[in-house]
C-alpha cells in the first residue's frame, strides 16, 4: 500500500523523523509541494541530518527519492543539500529524480520575497523569504521557468524570452540595483549541465513503479493549517500541503493513495504570524519550546508554541481523511502536573467545535480546554506502549477520542528508534 505521510497542524510535526522510520518499507519517496523553506531534521544514531528539499528517505540506501512537479526547486540550495549529503556520506547518485515540470526558483523571486514581506508591515505573513512564494506566484501565473525549460540551448527562444521578461518584471520593483537576464541565463546553463541527469518525467517514473509492485510514500512539507486552499489564510504557505497535493503535485490518480498518516505533536507550536488559540505566553509555553527545542529547523526562529489543539487535528482529519495518527514529542510533556487538551473554542456567545473559515473570527476564538493529569516517569526513549505510564496512555487514547483517528504511531524522542509502533492497531498494518 502507498501512504501519504504529512503535517495535521502548522508544520514542524517531526515529519522527516516519520518519514526516516518508514522508509525502510518503501522502494520511494515522493515529495509533493513546498520549497526548501521546509527543514525535516533526522537523527540517525546520534549524527543530525537536516533536509530541507531533498526527502528524507534519501538516507536509506536504495531507495529513490523524487521531487515532484508541484515543488518549486531552487537549483543552489538543491546543489547544495546533495553537496552536505556527499560529505555526510549519503550518495544520490541515481537515486534522486527531479520532475521535468516542477517550477524553479530564481534570484528574482527572493528579491520580490523580500519587498513583498516589508510592504505588509505588521501584517506580514512570516515567510522564509526564500522565493517560494513568488515562484508560486509566477506558476499561477504562466510565466514561470520550468525545470525541463532549461534544456533550450538558444540565446533566441522561450527560455531567454521568459528570463528576460521576468528580470524586466524584476529590474522595475528593484529599483535600485538591475540584474542582467544574460548572466542569469548563463548561471542557469552551468546549472543545467549538472541537472540533466537527475532530470525526469517523475510521473510516468511512479506510475511504472506503482504498477510492479513498489510500494511509494508521498510526503508533504508545512502542514494542513498552512495549506494554501484548506490552512488559515492569508498565514498560509503557497501550495497545497493536504492529501490532495499528493496528487496533483506528483501526477498520480488519488486512489493511488492506500492510506493517509497524519504527524501531529502532543502539543501545538506554529512559526510565522496568524492565529494560534491554544498558545502560551507564559512559563509552560516557554517551558514547552525549551523543552521541544523549539526552534525552526530552517530559519532558527523561536516557534510559538501552546497544548494541543483537537479542534484543529480534527479538521485535518477530515481535510485528509487521515487513516491513522503519529503522535510526536510525548516525551516534551514528561513532568507536568496536568496538561490541557482544547475541546472546542469559545468565540464571542458561541461555542464552536468546527474550525470556523473567516481568519478574523478564528483570531477570536479562545480555548476550551479539558484538564488531564500528567506524569512524573520519563517517557523519553520508551519502545512499548505497555510500558507509558497510564496517564500518558489515558491522554493519548483521549487524543484518539476527540481527533477521531488512531494513533499508530508515538514517538518519545528525535532517534528513530525512539518510537512505538502499536501493531497491535488495524491502522497500523499498512503502515509497517
Ligand atoms: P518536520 O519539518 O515536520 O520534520 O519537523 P522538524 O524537523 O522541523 O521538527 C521536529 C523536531 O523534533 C526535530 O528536531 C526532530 O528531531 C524532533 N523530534 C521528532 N520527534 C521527536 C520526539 O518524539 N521527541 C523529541 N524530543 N523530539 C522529536
């Protein structure tokens, strides 16, 4: 069975631990959306990896790993993640596949990143100023470049056209420095020449795979509440990071997808600006981001962290049909007296148990939490469902409860062997 793996709240779930734990079971990895404004941080005994475009079943020999059209592709970040890789040890050598049709990410679109955050001011969205979401922007649009665009060698034809024309776009909204579409298409040459043989049409590649039996798992980036269609907008990222992006972000049929994992942490965090009702501003959020070393895996920022939000998982749930939960981090709550799971919010007389559409009215909504008692024993390291202690066991079947999935998965510490798979779970057995 193929299985989608992604984020059930804002991202920073711990996917790429997830994604690393599984991969053993899969011929591939696909990567469905976002840019390398993602960071998945694997730690494979003890040594960190950190992957911010790449998937992260790259560091299992043997397994190929594609980056599929709805991802938009910076080409020097990309170069620069296979360069760390090599000289961690972890070859890619034919074993990663770039799609023909993913869209590239060019200078002009950090520079545009950059002015477009500064003019909103207070009202900024929090981006990594990366260039994803211009890239986006311009694919929306039907003017971006293409991976498979750069093959055109001629000084005369679409290519050169469409850079000359972006870099006009570009020189008028810079206005004080110009940038010379001649030497950028001269950079994207020397980048071609390495690109070429990575290149490929990664939707018949699956399609060929999937019919002999290879089983493939779609990973998604950010997660559902900043899914560009479903998240809380505008504080969204630019693509669609929900089960649907698997498809259309990779060109397979949707019952392509067997099953649906959603990664969430026993808890809340979220990096960049928009609501986040269950958040702490006082000791236990600190305590919460000490902890969970809360810090983004891409830009360092510190996350915005508060108790897990049910309300919200619930409305991933239903936006991915998840089949099964991964439960992240239940080690960051050993020590609390009583932990607090949000029900359901209160927005002005009303109480709301559905994740309301209107961003201005979700900024509204106030927790209503449920209060379960914590744990002293570490949890941290522990393989065995049995052996959580039974307050641990009580908030994670209490998570089920109101989430309405089953938590196949829990994870107790960033190793991946810090982990309990409960086989015993229906949901489970296509996992693992
Ligand atoms: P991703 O983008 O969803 O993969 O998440 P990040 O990599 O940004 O953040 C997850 C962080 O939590 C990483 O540093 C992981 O090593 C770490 N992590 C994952 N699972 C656990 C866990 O169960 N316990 C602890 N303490 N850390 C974890």
């Amino acid at each position: 069975m193929n299985v989608c793996v992604l984020g059930a709240q804002w991202g920073d779930e711990g996917k790429g631990k997830i994604v690393d734990l599984l991969t053993p079971r899969f011929s591939i990895v696909a990567r469905y959306q976002g840019g390398h404004n993602a960071g998945h941080t694997v730690y494979v005994s003890g040594r960190k990896f950190v992957l911010h475009l790449i998937p992260s079943g790259i560091l299992h020999p043997g397994v190929i790993c594609i980056i599929g059209s709805g991802v938009v592709v910076d080409l020097e970040a990309l170069f620069a993640e296979v360069d760390k890789l090599a000289g961690m040890g972890v070859d890619v050598t034919g074993r990663l596949l770039v799609s023909d049709r993913a869209h590239l990410i060019m200078p002009y679109h950090r520079e545009i990143e950059v002015l477009a955050e500064a003019r909103r001011g207070e009202r900024k969205i929090g981006t990594t100023s990366r260039g994803i979401g211009p890239a986006y922007e311009d694919k929306i649009a039907r003017r971006g470049i293409r991976v498979g665009d750069l093959a055109d060698p001629s000084n005369d034809g679409p290519l050169a056209h469409a850079i000359r024309e972006n870099v006009e776009v570009r020189n008028r909204l810079v206005g004080d420095t110009a940038m010379k579409w001649e030497s950028l298409l001269a950079d994207l040459r020397q980048h071609w020449t390495r690109l070429k043989p990575l290149v490929a049409d990664t939707s018949l590649h699956l399609d060929r795979a999937i019919k002999n039996g290879q089983r493939v798992m779609f990973e998604g980036a950010q997660g559902t509440l900043l899914d560009i269609d479903h998240g809380t907008y505008p504080f969204v990222t630019s693509s669609s990071a929900t089960a649907g992006g698997a498809s259309t972000g990779l060109g397979v049929g949707p019952k392509s997808i067997g099953a649906v994992l959603g990664v969430a942490k026993a808890y809340t965090t979220r990096v960049g600006g928009g609501p986040l009702p269950t958040e702490l501003f006082d000791a236990v959020g600190e305590r919460l981001r000490d902890t969970g070393q809360e810090y983004g895996a891409s830009t360092g920022r510190p996350r915005r962290c508060g108790w897990f939000d049910a309300v919200a998982v619930r409305y991933a749930a239903r936006i991915n049909g998840l089949d099964a939960l991964a439960i992240t981090k239940l080690d960051v709550l050993d020590g609390f007296d009583t932990l607090e799971i949000c029900t359901a919010y209160r927005c002005g007389n009303e109480v709301l148990t559905e994740m309301p559409g209107d961003t201005a009215q979700f900024a509204a909504c106030t927790p209503i939490y449920e209060t379960w008692p914590g744990w002293s024993e570490p949890t941290s390291g522990v393989t065995d469902y049995a052996r959580l202690p039974k307050e641990a066991r009580a908030y994670i079947a209490r998570l089920e409860e109101v989430t309405g999935v089953p938590a196949a998965i829990v994870s107790t510490g960033s190793d991946r062997d810090h982990t309990i798979i409960r086989r015993d779970l229906p949901s489970a057995k296509g996992l693992y």
